[in-house]
C-alpha cells in the first residue's frame, strides 16, 4: 500500500508543471498589417475585447503597414492604450505614417532586425494637419515614457534634433536606431524569441484573423485595388452599353460596382446612402436609354454616381485620383475595344456592323414629310432610336420614349425635319 501511495504522489509530483504550463494564460496576436481603415479598427478592437474577455495575459500586435488614415489610427491607439492586459508592438518590417502612432501605443515596442519606424507625414501635409498629428503623437509618446521629440519629428520637418535629424526632413528610424534612441525596447526576430524573453514560453498562441467581412472591406477599399475595382465595373458597363440584350457583362459590371460600394461601406467610409445615390444615378441613366437626346435624367443620373464615388472614398483626394485612374483606363479600354474588336468573333456583340450603303437600301432626302402617316416594319430594336422599312426605303427614326421590339409594325405620326417619329400601330 505505501508503494502504491508513493507512486501516486511521484506522478503527481512529475505532472504538475505540465498541468500548469496548461493552464497559462493564452497570448493573443493581433494583425496590424496593410492599409489602416475603419476596417481594421473593427479587427483590433474585436481582438482587444477578446483577449480581455478570455484572460489573456500579453496582447501582441504583429505590425506591417505604411499607414492609411489618421482616424482610424488614433481610434486603435485609443483602444490599445485602454486596454486592461498588457500590450507589446511587434514591429515585424514597418510602422510607417499612420503606423507609428499604433506602434507606440502598446505598453512594450519591439522591432525585428529589419524593421523601420516614422515618415508619418499627413496628406495633405499643412501646418494645420500637421501641428494636431504632431501633438497626438507626442501626446502618446509621452504616455507611454518614449521621447516625443523624436516622435514628433516623424511628422514635422520643421523639428530639428542634432545629430538625429536635420531640419527639413521627416525621421525615419531603422531597427538598430529605435533601440538607441528608446522608441523600441529591444529587438526580437519572431514570436517564439519574443515569448521567451517576455517569460511566457509554453503560452497558449490565439491568432486573431479578419472574417470575410473585414477582408473584403479591407480588399475594395484599399488605394491600390478600389480604383481597380471601379474601373473594369465601367469597362463592363460601357461594353453592355454596345451589346442587344442585358447579359454577362451587364452583371459582371453590377457585382463589380456592388463590390466596390459593398467594400466602402463595410469599411465605414460611407453609409448605404452612397449606394443608394449609386442605384438612382443608373436608373435614371436607363430612363435617358428610351428617350431622345440627352437631358435632364441622363446629367443627373452621371452627377449622382459621380457623387456616390466621390462620399465613398476616404477623402476627396483619394476620390479623385480613384475617378481619374478609373477615367483613364476606361477611355483606354474603349478605344482598344473599338480598334480591336472588329477582329474578334466577339464584335458582333459589342459593335453594330450595319452598313448604312446605297445597296443595303438606305437612302438620303431632304423631304422626309412624304413619310408621314405611312406604315413600316421595325428591323432593329427601337430604345427610341433605331430603324424602320416603309416603301422599301430604310429610315433613322425615334419613338416618343416607347419601346418597340424588332419586326413591329409601326406608324410615321409626325416629321420634324429630318427627325422622324414613329409609334407602334397598335398603340394607335
């Protein structure tokens, strides 16, 4: 019996350093990588309020980015320093802009060998923007025991620090040089190298992910992709544009623009009003498809997609170097489309090849009244605009906003000089 008593209290005895490694507290690491938005405000603050309800003991950022709004920034700085279990930076490649003022929010910096910190210059960079930046960053340096002078100068040219930075010049601190001047506490390469020195080796890891929400505002709404995005959304309307039947394109071009707005809106750039401007803006440029000449309906349906493009973006800069970009690739597109095409087995359906010749039996006059009151056939699709035989002759009419399928029958009620308006006989 004692050899048995003795063998449990030996396994007991043995077992119990792996039993508490078991019940350490975990370690969450949390992204901060790519653009900085709402988007990834959303992800942080998720993850900080995670870790807080699971009791883990160290929140780790794992930062990779070259900034994105201030805003936003500030609102993850705010939540970081709130945050009631300490905090670490891992500065794994860069903290750049916007960046910095996450980076030096946490509790503890560290940088990897190849990491750098700074250049957080505003867009647009004014005195005004640049003296509140400035002032937020000291604000937080300062909170947290890290030089602000040194931190401001990666905002303003005009702070000068002998032998650091010169006048004129944004700061931008390597791996090496944040160590020296006490941005960084110290220099790890990994996760792993980190643990060990923060002795919490054996911790359990908890990986904070973005869901596919985050990942598609992050996708749509970045500087490089939105304006990617916009893009081939026009390219495909403007090929609908030149194809009989609403089809592939007209719903690539929709899912596209969805995407877009969808992106926008789930990153907080803007509200489902844009998207509901956006859906105006087209319906009123489908009202101007079935009526003559361009008015009203069609300028106020442009403005209004204009105008949801210009509320979604992040500020009116990126609003219009997003139309810009998007302009100019369109144009490109178009013009490629309409050199190419004819070359393609596909120009059927994005060119009309009617040949408006002598032979095909089209034919000039300067009386159209000898017209009016006869009856015809529709040989194309009039959306008001199209063709219609009488006598034999083919004629360029327009109907008074109706829509009249090919192969109707039609009446010339009314002649205006060389515009000819016809109705479907049976309307008559």
């Amino acid at each position: 019996m004692k050899r048995i008593i003795i063998f449990i209290l030996a396994f007991i005895i043995l077992a119990m350093p792996y039993g508490m490694a078991e019940t350490k507290s975990p370690v969450y690491v949390i992204p901060v990588k790519g653009e900085v938005n709402p988007a990834l405000v959303t992800l942080v603050t998720n993850g900080i309020e995670k870790a807080e309800t699971n009791g883990a003991s160290l929140i780790i950022f794992d930062i990779d980015t070259l900034g994105g709004r201030i805003d936003s920034s500030l609102k993850i700085s705010d939540a970081i320093i709130k945050s009631n279990i300490p905090t670490l930076s891992y500065i794994n490649n860069r903290a750049i802009s916007a960046g910095v003022a996450i980076a030096i929010s946490s509790d503890k910096v560290v940088v990897s060998s190849r990491a750098t910190i700074g250049a957080a210059e505003t867009i647009p960079y004014s005195e005004k923007n640049v003296s509140f930046w400035a002032g937020e960053l000291r604000d937080i340096a300062e909170n947290k025991g890290r030089n602000p002078k040194i931190i401001a100068a990666m905002a303003d040219k005009d702070i000068e620090i002998p032998g650091v930075i010169e006048k004129g010049k944004l700061l931008t601190l390597t791996s090496n040089d944040a160590v020296k001047h006490g941005i960084a506490d110290y220099q790890a390469d990994g996760l792993k190298d980190i643990l060990e020195k923060e002795r919490l080796t054996g911790a359990p890891i908890v990986d904070v992910k973005p869901n596919l929400q985050i990942r598609i505002a992050q996708f749509a709404s970045s500087v490089t992709w939105g304006p990617i995005i916009l893009s081939l959304a026009m390219i495909c309307m403007l090929i609908e544009l030149f194809t009989p039947s609403f089809g592939l394109f007209g719903t690539l071009s929709v899912a596209l623009f969805a995407l877009y707005f969808g992106g926008n809106i789930l990153a907080g750039y803007a509200g489902y009003e844009v998207l509901i401007m956006f859906v105006a803006g087209l319906l009123l440029l489908f009202v101007e498809a079935f009526m003559p000449g361009f008015g009203v309906a069609g300028i106020g349906g442009v403005v209004l997609i204009f105008l949801s493009v210009i509320i979604s973006a992040q500020n009116i800069t990126q609003a219009m170097i997003t139309l810009g970009v998007s302009f100019i690739i369109s144009i490109v597109a178009l013009v490629l489309i309409i050199r190419y095409a004819p070359k393609s087995k596909f120009y059927d359906r994005i060119i009309l090849k009617t040949s408006l010749s002598k032979e095909a039996g089209f034919e000039a006059t300067t009386d159209y009244n000898v017209y009016e009151g006869k009856e015809g056939i529709a040989i194309t699709t009039l959306r008001p605009a199209g063709i219609v035989e009488v006598d034999g002759k083919r004629l360029d009419v327009v109907t008074d906003g109706a829509y009249i399928e090919a192969g109707s029958r039609v009446r010339i009620t009314a002649v205006e000089g060389r515009r000819i308006i016809v109705k479907r006989k049976e309307d008559i």
